[in-house]
C-alpha cells in the first residue's frame, strides 16, 4: 500500500477508484453491493478504500481522508481499535464460525442485559434487516394479528413488508418501494407521518383490531435526523397499549450510540421490543432483537415464532462486540463523545451563522446531520429535496479536500472516540472551505 496524505482541491484524484468501478460494474449490479455507495447522489465514481485507522481512511489513489461515515455508524471507536483487532484476532486463531453455542454467546448476553434496564433477553442475528423482520414476526406472533404501522421517513432495512412509503391520503397502506414485493405485502403495513398524532389515532381507529405492532426509530436517522418530541414517543407508548399491540423501537443506529441503553433510555420510554445492529458488532455483521422474558420466550425454540440462523452469534462477531461494549462503559464515554460532537458543529454552525448561510446541524449524542435550511426538520415531507444540490457540491468540495461524509444529503454523519480536536479542527476548516464553495459557487 502508498503512502497517504490529505488531498488538496489541485491533486485530488480518483484515477484508480474509477478503473476499479469500472471494473467493478461488469461483475456487479450497479457495480456495487448496496445501493448508495454507487455515488448516484454525489459527483464522481464512487472512491474505493483499502485501510482505516483511527479517524481516517484511505484509498487507492494515496489520499487520506477524515471519516465522518464510520461505516454508516458502528465505528462508534474508530476504525481498528486495539482491543477490537486484538478480540477478533483471538477468535478467528480459535475458529471463525461453528455453528454452536460457544462461551462467547453467554459473556455478551451477560454484559447487555446487566447494563439495559429495559431488556431482559436478547436473541443475536447477522444483520439489522434480520433483526426488524425477527422483530415483526415475533409482534404478529405474540399478538395473532397482522397489520404493521410505520412512519414515513423511517427506514427499517430491507423487509419486504416495511420496504414501503406512505400512498396518497394522510393514513395509506404501504406502497411498495421496490419491484419484487407482493401488493400483499405490502398492504399489510400502514404508513402514518411522523409527529403526526391526528394520523396515528385515524390509523388504530381504521384498523385497531388487527394491528400488531407499531414500529419507529427513536431517534430517525435514516432519511436526515429528524428528531422527535418526547411527547410523541410517549404517545406511541399509550397507545400501543390503549389498541393491545407492542411497540418496536427499532435502535439499528441508535442502539449504543446516543447511550449504552440508546434511545430508549435517552428517552426513557419503555418499548415491548428492541432491535440492534451496528455497534452491537464491533463492526462486524451483527443484529440483535430483544424484549421481556415473557415476550421473548414465544421464540422457537422455547414458543411457537420460528426464527434460526446458521452464522447468528458466530465467535468472531460476538468477539468484537464484546471488546467494543466494554470500551462503551468506561465512566465518562458517552459524556465526552457528545461533548466533542457539541463542539464540533457548533463551530461550524456559528461560522454558517456569521457568513448568514441558510444551514443548521441537528445532532443528538455523537450523530449530527448537516442540513440545508434554518427550520427544524421533525418529518421526511419537510425536507427540501431541492437543496441536495448544495449537499452535492458541498460533498465534492470535502473530498477535494480530505473530509469524507457518507454519498448522500439524507444521510447522518457520526463522530467516533478516535476523532482527536486535532481532526475535528482540520475537518471543520475544510468543511467551512466546502460550504463557501457550495453556498457561493
């Protein structure tokens, strides 16, 4: 591998990066495994990237760049830590996957359930799409009923039936957002708008009977961050029990990250199930699902929800989220990471602020969005799609000057413990340089 240095707008390049997604696309579909890295949102072929270490991760072209995507957020330490490559290292010498139980399984289990007030079991998967479907198939289980309710603007994986946006009236079935998915399916699921208590009263009162479960993220953030009142999460919480359904917080992103108890202690609203993902891993592949014992228990092969999966809490993965979570209850983690994020976009809000630019940057804990308009955003039809134009220009800039956010003006950017005030002060020139161009240009 090259050496690296931060690129400059004269010598940025993605020579090599272009070759291999050239390449790449006569192997792939689109060239890519998921869909937004292929860079449809962004200028340019997307950069391929060959290390990480610590804040930073580099490319084939030679270029380093400072990491404000940590692998869509579960490099919650940064990329490579010690402990993490250390715990790994052990477990993969001792084997990578048996398909068993191995002591692995019990220590996890152990250090989540002690340290969660609102969990009292946890079943391990190998991705947050896996732990929203379990999560599903366990609610309509418990409740012998059938019908979803979601909200727009939140995004739960690749579940058939919650891969879906919002029809044409305030309370709509789902409409399919993806060939492949039966109308079936998809009818199953009813889309509500978020901070929208009319609509979600309208929606158990058409279909109270059969509703088995509402489910959001917390803390929304896969469409912008678009942070709720409490009072509505709470609201959820009523109702939920008023129409006899359960209520799934879906924490893939905000799991570990706000606290070590997510959103639902942030909050401190007790939801019936919760699922995992990334952090939970370490940054290996891994979900989880979790509820009460009782809740729990309905799962094969205790109860009658079958569920079962071949890599599910394999030792490499286990390894890593154990190193991880350990790292995560240090006294003072959660506490100086949001500190540091604070300070991070509050310079940056107060530089837009002097230069009378139309930007805020929402955050919650160490996850932050840099977002085109001065008004709050609490629902996905608020944002101004018009406005990823600037994002677009902006998100150029940054890379021509060594700051990488993930490829897309919906996305959220996360801050890891291994970004040092040296880079969080190097970053937050270059992205200033970047809005100048994107607001001015």
């Amino acid at each position: 591998m090259q050496p690296h240095s931060y690129p400059t707008p004269a010598t940025f390049t993605r020579a090599r990066s272009g070759e291999l997604f050239e390449m790449a696309k006569t192997y792939f579909p689109g060239g890519v495994h998921s869909p937004v890295r292929a860079f449809k949102s962004v200028q340019g072929p997307p950069i391929f990237f060959e290390k990480g270490a610590g804040s930073h991760i580099y490319d084939v072209d030679g270029q380093a760049f400072v990491d404000f995507c940590c692998s869509w957020g579960p490099l919650i330490l940064g990329h490579c830590p010690p402990a993490v490559v250390a715990s790994v290292q052990e477990a993969v010498a001792n084997g990578m996957s048996f398909g068993t139980p191995t002591p692995y399984d019990n220590e996890i289990g152990q250090l989540v359930l002690s340290h969660h007030r609102y969990i009292e079991m946890i079943r391990f998967v190998s991705s947050g799409t896996e732990a929203v479907m379990s999560a599903i198939r366990l609610a309509r289980g418990v409740t012998k009923r059938n019908k979803i309710i979601k909200f727009e603007g939140c995004y739960h994986g690749h579940v058939d039936s919650l891969l879906v946006k919002a029809g044409s009236g305030l309370v709509t079935f789902g409409i399919s957002t993806s060939a492949g998915i039966p109308e079936s399916f998809a009818k199953e699921t009813v889309v509500v708008p978020l901070a929208d208590p009319e609509a979600l009263e309208q929606a158990f009162q058409q279909y109270a009977g059969d509703v088995a479960a509402i489910i959001i993220e917390p803390i929304p953030a896969n469409n912008g961050l678009l942070l709720q009142d409490r009072s509505f999460l709470q609201l959820l919480r009523e109702k939920a029990d008023q129409y006899g359904c359960l209520l799934i917080f879906d924490e893939v992103i905000s799991g570990f990250r706000v606290g070590f108890e997510g959103a639902t202690g942030y909050y401190d609203i007790q939801p019936d199930i919760i699922t995992f993902g990334k952090i939970i891993g370490g940054g290996m592949p891994v979900g989880a699902y979790a509820a009460s014992r009782q809740i729990m228990e309905n799962i094969a092969p205790v109860g009658p929800v079958y569920q079962a999966g071949t890599l599910s809490a394999n030792p490499v993965a286990m390894a890593a989220g154990i190193a991880t979570l350990t790292e995560l209850l240090q006294p003072g983690f959660y506490e100086e990471l949001e500190q540091k994020t604070k300070a991070f976009t509050g310079r940056l809000q107060e530089y837009c602020d002097r230069k009378g630019y139309d930007i805020t940057f929402p955050s919650v804990g160490s996850i932050f969005w840099p977002t085109f308009t001065r008004n709050r955003i609490v629902r996905s039809d608020e944002i101004d799609g018009a406005k990823m134009e600037l994002f677009k220009k902006m998100h150029l800039a940054c890379l021509q000057r060594g700051v990488y956010f993930g490829p897309s003006g919906y996305e959220v950017g996360f801050v890891s413990a291994a970004h040092t005030e040296r880079d969080l002060d190097f970053a937050a020139t270059q992205i200033e340089a970047s809005l100048d161009i994107a607001m001015q240009g």
